[in-house]
C-alpha cells in the first residue's frame, strides 16, 4: 500500500523539470523571445518619455534664464551681469546633462575639461559634430566667453541670457574679432569652433581662419579639445525632434595646446590636419574606458 505512494513523492515536481531544460533548447529561446516582445514596447516608451522630458526640462531652463536675463540686463552693470549670466547658463546646462544622466540612457564623460578652469587668455577650439558641444562646454567652463550666431543671439529662448552673459555676436566680423581680443585681454577664456558650423562630413569641416586671427592678435593659446559621440543625433542634418538611438555617449578629451608666430593660413592648415588626425579612427567610447587625465601640454609654437 505505502510502497505506490513512496515512489509518487520521489518523481520530481514540475519546477524542477523546468529548471533542467538545457539552455539553447527550443522552450528556454520561446521564453526569451517571449519577455523580448514583452520589454521592447516598454523600454520605448521610457526612451520616449526621457527624450521628451530632455527637451522640456532645456526649452523651460532656457526661457526662464532668458527672462530673468532680459530683466537684469537694463539693472545690472557688466561687472555684475556679465558673470551672474554666465553662471546661470552654466548652472542650467549643468542641470540638463545631470537630468540626461539619471535617466541611464546617456553617458557624458567631460572630466578633462575641469583641467581647464582657472586658464586664462586661452581660446578653446572644439570640433562640432552636434547642437551640444557648446552645452558639453559651458555646463564645465561657464565663465568662458562664447561666440553666437545672430539669430540665437536674437532668439526669445537664448537671446537673453546670451546679451547678460557678453556672449559675442558673430554676424560682424570686424567687431567680431576686436570683442573677441578684448575678451583675451581682459583673461577671460573664449570658445571658437574652428569649424564655424557643425560637421558635414566627418571627420571635420574645412576649419575658417578667424580664431588664428585672435589668437595671433590677442597672443592667446589654442587649446584643442576633441569631442568624440557614437551617435548622430542633433548633428548636420539631424530633425530636432527625431529621437535617436540608445544609449548615447560623449566624450571630450583634450589636445595639444598651440601658439603662433607664423602665417595664420598655415596655421589654420596645420591645426586643422592635427584634427584630421586625431578624428581619423571612429572612438568606441561606448566601450573603452576614458583615459587618463593628463594635464593639458605646454603651449608650442606651430610654424
């Protein structure tokens, strides 16, 4: 009578049948396959809501400086204004990267850049690929003096904290260039995308000759920076409100530190072949660690 019974409660149960089927088995892939088609939709739209809440959190942040810009601009006298307008748009760039990391879906390593903070006179010259190189910038330098295009200087969004800020004009070039040596002068730090418009064809765009003219004129160090992205987003051409694909990652590191007594044509060849370079090989930051931080080299001469 027991002996029906015994072998009834040897067999095992059904979980312990389930925990022996083989991987690579045909049941164990349908239930992956499975938990994939139950993820995917939700892990879409968690990248929709953090790319949308990113724009929020941005186009707020910006009209709120831009307002309260606008207001101190007439009160405030540029010994004042000038840095408080600067520190505001820093403190709200700061804010939009820091949002974009919690959000896990992008990494930002700008740590080489902190090496920068307290240089004076020097003109920090990025490459361009996306709308958020001067973001990257700012949000780690935010008392550098900016060169804006006239219609982002003009703009409801950015107009306002760029005119409290003594962000510069690029629409003349004359004027362009004496503010830009004056703010040299003065010790500021000044960013120049040699460039002079984001990337159209990697690895960079042929490079204008105006910041070797206030470097020349000013006596200011160039000091290269590289930023390197695995993505497209908000580069040339991108739609702004196309989401892209996660994870994101960027990453700045910097280059040699450069002067010049020379012809400023050749100056501006020579730099932007060290750019060429340096750009040539895509960087597999979404895999490689950063590097090492290095303070940035000595000023040298290109002739």
């Amino acid at each position: 009578m027991n002996r029906p019974l015994e072998e009834h409660r040897q067999q095992p149960g059904a979980a312990a049948q389930d925990a022996t089927i083989p991987r690579g088995s045909p049941e164990r892939e349908s239930a992956r396959s499975l938990l994939r088609i139950l993820v995917r939709p939700l892990l879409l739209a968690y990248e929709y809501f953090v790319f949308s809440l990113g724009y929020l959190y941005f186009g707020t942040g910006c009209a709120l400086v831009s307002l309260l810009s606008t207001l101190l601009h007439p009160i405030l006298p540029a010994r004042l204004g000038v840095p408080l307008g600067r520190w505001m748009t820093g403190a709200h760039f700061r804010g939009f990267l820091a949002l974009l990391r919690a959000g896990g879906l992008v990494r930002i390593d700008l740590t080489a850049l902190d090496q920068l903070r307290g240089e004076r006179s020097i003109i920090i010259a990025p490459n361009h690929p996306s709308l958020l190189d001067a973001v990257f910038i700012i949000s780690r330098l935010p008392q550098t003096a900016c060169i804006m295009k006239a219609e982002i200087w003009d703009s409801f969004f950015l107009g306002g904290g760029a005119r409290l800020s003594g962000y510069i004009r690029n629409d003349a070039p004359i004027n362009l260039v004496r503010q830009s040596v004056n703010e040299l002068h003065a010790g500021h730090q000044l960013l120049v995308f040699p460039e002079g418009t984001r990337t159209r064809a990697a690895p960079v765009n042929a490079f204008k000759g105006g910041f070797a003219l206030m470097a020349k004129k000013s006596g200011a160090a160039v000091q290269t920076v590289f930023i390197e992205t695995n993505s497209e987003f908000l580069c040339k051409g991108w739609p702004l409100l196309k989401k892209p694909d996660f994870p994101l990652f960027y990453r700045a590191r910097l280059g040699k530190r450069l002067t010049t007594e020379s012809d400023v044509k050749e100056f501006v060849s020579k730099l932007e072949n060290y750019y060429r370079e340096e750009l040539s090989t895509p960087a597999l930051v979404e895999r490689a660690p950063a590097r090492e931080s290095h303070r940035p080299d000595t000023p040298r001469s290109v002739s």
